[in-house]
C-alpha cells in the first residue's frame, strides 16, 4: 500500500491562504515534485517528520506561493502530515503510541513508522537526488546548526546554505542523514525554535537559496566555508522510569527538576560551576550517557553537590528541551567539551 501520494507541479491553489489551508490540502504524506530549469538533476527536501516542526511546512507554503522555478529538480517530501493535523495543530511529534520516524530509518521496517521511513527511501533511491535536506525544528529555543555523519567539502558546503554552525555526528541512531554516501550527501538542518520566527525565516531563505543555486555541493580543492565544528556530541538521556520536570526550584515527588530556564544554555558554554538542576539521587543512577567508545559517559557530563546539578567539565549545550516528554523519549540535549572542542571522554574511575 503506497503512503506517500505524488504531486507534480502544483499550482499556488495547493497552497491556501495560509499554512494552515496547505496542510488541510495534503491530508497525508505527499511527495511533490517541482520540475526545473535543468531536469537532469534533482535536490531533495524532507520535512515535518516531526509533526510539530513546522518551519519547513511554512516555507514550502511560501515558495508555492511565490512561483518559481528551481534551479533544477526539487523534490519535496511532507512526511507527518497526520500527526500535525492532530487539534493543537503543530504540537504532536507523532501519533500516540508511534515510534520517532527520525529514528526509523534502519531495518526493521516492521511498523506503520518503519513502513513509511522505508517508502521514504524508496522515493529518494527512485529519483536519486545529488543532495538531500532534512529539515527540522529544535526542541526548545535557540539557534540554528546543521547535523551529518562525516565531515568534507560537499557537506560543509550544504549546511552553509542555511547555518553557520555544524555538528559532526556518528551517534547512527536511526535518522535519515545516517544514509549520507559520497553520491548523495545528506545533511540535517536545525533551524530554530518551532515557534520562532526567525527560524521560519531562516527555512524559507534556506530553502531559496537551495533549490536555486546552479550548484550546492563543493569540489574537495575548494576552500573551508567558514563553519564552526562540533564533532561527537553525547546525548544525556534519563533511565528508564525516571521521573522529570523543569522549573525554578526542586519539584517535589520528581526525580529531577532542571532548571526552568535551562534553554538558554543552547550553543552557549557552562563551567563546573553553572547550576542545571536539582536531583535526588546519584546522577548515575538517574542518567544514560555513552561516549564514541561506547562507554558511560555520565560522569563526563555531570556531577551532583548538595542535591545540586552541575557540569562535570567545560562544556557547550546544545539541542536543550524544556519538554518533558520529549526529554523523556529522546534526550536532555547533546554536549562537547570546550577545551579545545576534544570528544568528550570518561574517566578511569567511572569505567571501572
């Protein structure tokens, strides 16, 4: 059973009067493809696999809008289409009960989510896109960066189309960047708060000036364009059954309350000294952290004084959540140290 219903050329009608109008126009996962001044080739853009990440929904309304041509073929995949039409419109990730479609794009395909992250791929192996975009929304407030697997010209070059900042990641959970080759290089863009304005900016800007440029990928000779580097990030998870919530004291009856204001910490540096949070407990009972070697890393990331939440180091934070149940079923955030941005590291006493 096809998932994705296919679109080619649409007219400025698909788009409504507003984005709204627009989602009420795709009903379902739609795959449209806009033919271009050079159809030899073809671009990619995936969005709203997160069904509450609206800014590349916003931006392909603006471009239907705007009528024009690209540069040379672009495909656009709107994949969560159900789970953002769910009343708050925009405010689920994914249906009840669904796993992340962002983290299904690995064998076993053997679910609803699995089922249509397999269509996905299918559609891009059909029309085998030279590049491919994965746009998303951050889970809390901040700036915006690009994610990919490997680092080298051609990636470099397709996140510098959108973000001056690029996070280097070998984390394999499952995303659709993780099938990044030389042929294809695929990229995450993160561009901002949901209910930012700036990022919805940024994802139509973004995407202007991907779909027009004559080219998006750079040669191996080319010169560095300029982006700052965070390689291997470690995302602090909670343990199963742990209980969590945010705000400007310890929260009675939880496990631990992060600070409500915890956001603001996105992309900027914390010291050994910064509060995070309350916890009741060791923060090794309470967290999940690995590290590139596949050891625990918690120790490297936090430390507990007096019922106090600290960094365990320098560090820099980035994809903070003040969501719980995001938290819950993700992550805290992702961190690197900053002393010489080294991979973070555990240390002889916590792998004992």
């Amino acid at each position: 059973m096809r998932r994705f219903r296919f679109i080619r050329d649409p007219g400025a009608s698909l788009a409504g009067s507003n984005p709204d109008a627009l989602l009420d126009n795709l009903g379902g996962p739609v795959c449209i493809l806009f033919s271009g001044r050079d159809t030899t080739r073809t671009r990619a853009l995936v969005t709203l696999l997160h069904g509450n990440e609206p800014s590349g929904l916003f931006a392909l309304h603006r471009w239907l809008l705007s009528a024009q041509q690209p540069a040379v073929n672009l495909l656009v995949i709107v994949a969560s289409v159900h789970a953002a039409l769910e009343s708050p419109r925009f405010s689920h990730r994914m249906l009840p009960r669904a796993r992340d479609l962002n983290r299904c794009f690995k064998p076993p395909f053997d679910d609803e989510q699995g089922r249509l992250a397999e269509e996905i791929l299918e559609l891009l192996r059909l029309h085998r896109p030279e590049a491919i975009v994965d746009m998303h929304n951050t889970s809390g407030s901040g700036p915006s960066f690009g994610v990919c697997t490997h680092l080298d010209r051609q990636h470099d070059a397709l996140v510098s189309l959108f973000t001056r900042r690029l996070v280097v990641s070998h984390l394999n959970l499952g995303a659709l960047m993780d099938i990044s080759d030389a042929s294809c290089p695929t990229v995450t863009i993160e561009v901002g708060g949901r209910q930012d304005e700036e990022a919805h900016t940024l994802a139509y800007d973004g995407l202007q000036r991907f779909a027009s440029a004559q080219r998006v990928l750079a040669n191996e000779d080319e010169v560095e364009w300029g982006i700052e580097i965070l390689r291997d990030p470690i995302r602090l998870e909670l343990c199963e059954g742990v209980t969590l919530a945010y705000d400007d004291k310890p929260r009675p009856g939880f496990d631990i309350t992060l600070r409500s204001d915890i956001e603001h910490h996105n992309f900027g540096e914390v010291n050994p000294h910064t509060p995070l949070g309350w916890v009741k407990d060791d923060p090794q009972a309470l967290f999940r952290a690995v590290d590139a070697f596949g050891r625990c890393a918690v120790t490297a990331l936090v430390r507990c004084e007096d019922g106090v939440l600290y960094p365990s180091q320098g560090l820099k934070l980035f994809m903070i959540t003040t969501n719980a149940s995001i938290a819950q079923s993700d992550c805290l955030f992702y961190a690197v140290a900053t002393e010489q941005n080294l991979p973070l590291t555990s240390d002889a006493k916590s792998l004992a």
